[in-house]
C-alpha cells in the first residue's frame, strides 16, 4: 500500500469483516465528524489495526477509515479465516485471548492519553509510549491524535528543543 493511500472499506475487501496485521509500514486509523478527520489509532511493524469484532453486533457510530502514512505491507485477516483457525487449532484460542488483552491494554492507553489535561503531558506520554513512531508521525495527525492543535503541538515541540530535552 503507498504512502497516503486509504484502506478501502471492510466491505470491499470481506462482506465479513477482518483485521490488518502491519508486516512494514505506519498506519493510522481515523473517523470524520461534522467533516473534521479525527485520527484514531496509530501503528506500525508487527501490530494488527482494524475494528475488533463485537460478538453482539454492535454497529459503531463512526466507522473508522485507514491509511497509509508510509508504505505498507499489509496482511489481511478475514474473520471467517480466524473463525476456522479457532474452529481447527484449539491452541489459536489461547493466542487469540493474548492478542485481545495486548489490544485491550492499548485502547485503555489511547482512552487514557485522550483523558489527560494537559496538552504538554499528552505529547510527553506518547512520546513515552510510541517510541517507534513518534518521530514517523506528520504534525497534523500527531496533534489530531491528542487532541490539540497544530500550533499547540508545534510550540510543545519548540520549547521542548530549547529546553534542551530531546524532540523525538
């Protein structure tokens, strides 16, 4: 997938829904609102991306879109292909609730950093927590990421260089 090009919708790919697994790449998830893009997630090497299933049926309000802000190699991951695996390797369950607590455990993250006050604090604690990517990120959507505006990121960012503090 090139650079700035957008996943096309679930739909398009597999009537039943699947997750990506980033093999190469940066990619980020992100919702329009009121016509406002809205990142959402942001991944890279070696981690899935891609709207976890909700075993009752729950349709989301947003539906999250993808794109690439690096080229990516992708996996596709269907659910009916995941579904067989649980189905014929018993195993592929315990792997599975491992994958679902990694996932749990970073959207409590993103829920948390989207909580925090201030906007200086945000952008230190991603920087703690996104140490692969936090200099992979263009401004506009590293500040829609957190919650703030370009300008705000940018100034942060500046003080940050003139306090002598590592930028990156």
């Amino acid at each position: 997938m090139r650079k700035n090009n957008m996943l096309p919708p679930f739909a398009e790919l597999v009537t039943e829904g699947c997750l990506f697994f980033v093999v190469k790449g940066l990619v980020r998830a992100f919702v329009v609102d009121e016509g406002k893009d809205i990142t959402t997630w942001l991944t890279d090497e070696n981690d899935f991306i891609g709207n976890i299933r909700n075993p009752g049926a729950f349709k989301p309000t947003f539906e999250e879109q993808y794109q690439a802000l690096e080229d990516s190699e992708l996996l596709v991951l269907p659910y009916r292909i995941v579904d067989d695996m649980y189905a014929q390797f018993p195993e592929a369950n315990v792997l599975a609730r491992k994958l679902l607590a990694i996932q749990y455990h970073m959207s409590q993250e993103r829920s948390i950093l989207s909580r925090i006050p201030s906007a200086e604090a945000r952008y230190k604690q991603f920087k703690i927590g996104h140490p692969t990517i936090k200099s992979r990120v263009p401004l506009k959507f590293l500040a829609s990421y957190l919650g703030m505006r370009i300008e705000t990121l940018s100034r942060i960012r500046k003080k940050t260089k003139i306090e002598g503090l590592p930028q990156n």
